[in-house]
C-alpha cells in the first residue's frame, strides 16, 4: 500500500485542535469499523459463490483435467494397467462434470487441453505417480477449501476426499 | 455455523464411532478364521477415533464452551462375524463422512475447515480400506463423492 500524504496532515491537525475534533485513535477505530462491516459484508454472501469461488472452481477443474490427462496418458502407455485405472479415471470424469456445473451460469473451466505428464516406462513407477499426483491434487483442494465459500466448500473436501482414496487404492491400500 | 458448533457436531459423531468401533474390535479380536488385515484397520480406527474425541473434547473447553455429552450406548446391531465388523466400520466411517461434508458447508471461511477436510479424507479411505477388505471390488468400495452425493 502507499502512503498517503493526505492522512497525516490532518490528524497531526486533530492534536492541535483539541477536543471535539477526532482524534487519530477515534479516525482509526472508525476505519476499524468500516473494516469490520465490509468483512460482514463478505460473510452474509457467503453462502453463495464469489468471483473468488469462480476462481477456485476453475483451478480445480484445471486440475482435474490434469489429472485426466494423466490417467489418459498412462493407460495408453501402459494397456494393462487398464482394469486398476479403471475406476477412478471414472470418478475423475464425475468430478469434471459436477466442476463444469457453474453456479452462477457463467463460463464452464478453460477448456484449455493440459499437457500430459510424462508416463514412467515401468508401470508400477507409472501408478505411484498417478497416486502421487492424487495426492498433491487432495493436498491443494483441502487448502482451497478454508477460502471457499459454503457452497463449494464441501465440493472441494469431498473430491480431495476421493483423490486420497484413488491414491490408497491404486498403491493397494498399503500406505495411510 | 461458529468454529465451537462445528467441533461440537463433530464430537457427537466421534462419540458413535469410538462406540462402534469398540463393538468391531472385539468381534474382530476374536474372529475365527483370524481378520488380521480387519482387526489392524479396526484398532487403528479405534485410536483415531479416540484421540480425536478427547482432541475435540479439549479444543471445545479451552474455547470456553461446553462439550456435548456422549449417549451410554449406540444403535449399532453387534456384528455377527468379520463381514459384519467391517461393515460396520464402512459404515461409522460413511457416517462420519456426511457429518465432515455437512459441517464444511457450514462453517465460516478458516483454518478449521482445512482439518475437517482432513478428517473427511480419512473417513473416506478407511471405508474403503473396510469394504475392500471384505471383498468387494474398486466400483463397490469407492464413492465419486465421499460423504456427499
């Protein structure tokens, strides 16, 4: 933030002046309260979305594009790892759709196609980084979800919630 | 929903499960043919549980609030056998799943939804580390949406 010349000079003012005129305490606990009654303000549209949630919501369904990308990437270098992708690449393609859901019928996610992964030639390599990328996906939506909104945060702990499990289930439920 | 109701919702859900997971325990303890894997996943769920009951219990205090009290007994039917302890586990799991997606719509913006959402994608894999122990396959031991629909 920059200084602003104009808000010195009149509260060294308020000190001469005395009382009657406010002092620099009472200038800065109104701002306070200003502060204070636009955070109000935040909270009362909290249970809708913000052009702050629209941003979350198309990170999110940036990422799961990424994360279809590599499913996608994966299964093409290694075909039989079909049958353990199977499932949540199709719960993957679920979360895309319920994040393309706006709901302020705006524009859905960026439709801009994410580069896929390199796919590690050893295929039990390719799932721990499958599971790996799970994991760092999980990592960022339960983050993002201390700034969402009411609306969309449950979606979000819900999907990180479901990313921990593909990662346990694709390493077979071996590691917490 | 303030930070206090939140933890407290939580709790109420947390006291069950220590319950239910004390019921699958025991049945599991003493299984025969031994559920080793399902024993070891229900005594790890057991402290968990545990540690995050008297975890909530002491947050709630030191704010200055008062704990809800937990219920003598739950409705959970005492498992018949392996399968049965299991699916109780999925199902205390599931339980606590709904309770975490629920709070998380109601709480204000902070940190306390970030530890929920921990306790959700706990509650998540632990149902399906249950269900994928007894036998069912990826499709029937996974949800799309953990604790919502």
């Amino acid at each position: 933030m920059t200084l602003r010349p104009g808000l010195h000079s009149p509260t060294r003012r308020t000190h001469l002046a005395g009382p009657g005129v406010p002092t620099r305490r009472e200038v800065l606990a109104g701002t306070l309260l200003l502060a204070l009654a636009a955070c109000s303000d935040g909270n009362a549209t909290d249970n809708g979305s913000s052009p702050d949630d629209d941003a979350l919501r198309r990170r999110a369904a940036a990422d799961e594009q990424r994360l279809l990308a590599a499913y996608a990437a994966t299964a093409a270098r290694h075909p039989a790892l079909a049958g353990t992708l199977a499932v949540p690449w199709q719960q993957h393609r679920e979360h895309a759709a319920r994040l393309a859901e706006s709901p302020r019928g705006s524009s859905g996610p960026s439709t801009a196609a994410p580069t896929a992964p390199p796919v590690p030639a050893n295929a039990s390599a390719a799932v721990r980084a499958l599971a790996t990328l799970e994991r760092s996906v999980a990592t960022t939506r339960r983050n993002a979800c201390a700034a969402a909104g009411r609306g969309l945060a449950p979606l979000l702990g819900t999907l990180a919630a479901a990313e921990l499990v593909h990662a346990d289930v694709l390493l077979g439920g071996g590691e917490v | 929903m303030s930070d206090q109701d939140g933890l407290s919702q939580l709790l109420t859900f947390e006291y069950a499960a220590v319950y239910g997971y004390g019921l699958a325990s025991a049945v599991l303890a003493t299984a025969v043919p031994p559920a080793q894997a399902a024993l070891a996943l229900a005594v790890a769920g057991l402290q968990t549980h545990h540690d995050r009951r008297d975890a909530l219990t002491q947050r709630i205090v030191a704010a200055g609030g008062t704990p809800p009290p937990g219920d003598a007994a739950y409705r959970y039917p005492r498992p018949d056998g392996a399968a049965a302890a299991l699916a109780l586990i999925a199902d205390i799991e599931d339980s606590v799943a709904a309770a975490c997606h629920d709070v998380l719509g109601r709480l204000d913006r902070g940190s306390l939804r970030t530890e929920v959402a921990t306790f959700l994608g706990n509650a998540a894999t632990t149902a399906a580390r249950a269900r994928l122990l007894s036998g069912a396959g990826p499709a029937r031991a996974t949800t799309a949406f953990p604790g919502g629909a």
